[in-house]
C-alpha cells in the first residue's frame, strides 16, 4: 500500500511535469510573481487544510531561504495565519469571508495572491481571489485537473492545474510547484 501510494504520487508528478499546458502556467506564474517582487510588492497565499500547508511552506522558503542561497527576505504572507484575527473575523462575517477581509486588509495592487484549492472550489479562496482582483492584484490559481471556479477567466489570472484530482496527488503536485517557483524566484536574484 505505501509503495503503491509513493507509486501513484511519483506518476502524478511525472504526468503533471509533461503537460505542456501546466508548464506554461508555472512560468506564467513565475513571471507574474517575478515581476511583482521586483516592484517591491508582496505575494499572498490561501488555501485550507493541507493546501493552507502548503501556503505556509512556501512563504517560509521566500521570507526565509530555499536553498543556500544568501539573499534578501522575500514579503510573503500566509492568510489566516493568525488564529485570533481568523476566528474574528470567521465569527464576525463568516469563513466564507475570512481570506477576502485579510486580503482587503494587507494587499494592494500589483500584489499577488496565490489561490490554492485542490478542487478550486473553496468558496474562502474563491473570494479571497474576487476581492484581490477588485483591488488590482493578479491572482495565481493551483488546482485538480477540474480548476473550478479558480480557472475561470474573472477569478483568476494564471491557473496551474495538477493532471489529478484526487486530494492528496493534487497536492503532492502542488507542493512541487511551489518549490520550483520558489527555486525559480530566488534563483531570479
């Protein structure tokens, strides 16, 4: 069982490194975030559960390091990081609402928001994605193969889907993903 679980994750990375279509949203996404940093801006994440995980693996290896490298911190923040303001706010206006009231919070234009949802469904995400596009942010989508609502054209603008849709090979894509952005970002400096 565990070999066969390793085997399926290796063969959704395999099959996710081949689609020519989710390569060219990663370097979309490197781009935009690219660019973003080199303005000075800052890059957002949200997801829930182990895509929340995942938001927070990948803003500790900007603000932090991927590699060895020696270089300057990169502004990454994690919403709904912050239990006391995320259970504020939950209670105050609904979990639906949380990551969008973060968003309108400590985003500004030209930031960007990485939506993480395996299904691209998550309705907190899906507005936290509508409420960044209403203050001028791009927006950087990972999904299952479906996309969701995140893969729509007014919800995001980049949406790198994993080739699966089952929870955990989406994100063993995911986790991948980020780490070669990350290495593609610091590797920028």
């Amino acid at each position: 069982m565990i070999r066969r679980d390793i085997a399926q994750a290796a063969a959704a990375l395999a099959a996710f490194a081949d689609d020519p279509k989710a390569m060219k949203a990663l370097n979309q996404a490197r781009l935009m975030a690219s660019a973003a940093l080199a303005e000075g801006k800052c890059l957002l994440f949200c997801g829930n559960g182990g895509s929340f995980a995942d938001a927070l693996h990948a803003a500790c290896e900007l603000v932090g390091r991927f590699r060895k490298l020696q270089r300057r911190a990169l502004p990454a923040i994690v919403l709904g990081a912050s239990a006391p303001s995320m259970s504020a706010i939950a209670n105050d206006f609904g979990y639906h609402d949380a990551y969008a009231r973060e968003v309108e919070a400590l985003g500004s234009e030209g930031d960007v928001l990485f939506a993480i949802s395996t299904s691209g469904d998550s309705e907190n995400v899906c507005r936290a994605a509508i409420a960044a596009r209403q203050i001028g942010m791009d927006m950087i989508g990972l999904t299952g193969s479906k996309g969701g609502r995140l893969a729509e054209v007014s919800v995001c603008n980049v949406v790198v889907k994993a080739p699966v849709d089952d929870t955990p090979l989406v994100q063993a894509c995911h986790g991948a993903a980020l780490h070669a952005l990350c290495g593609a970002l610091e590797d920028n400096l």
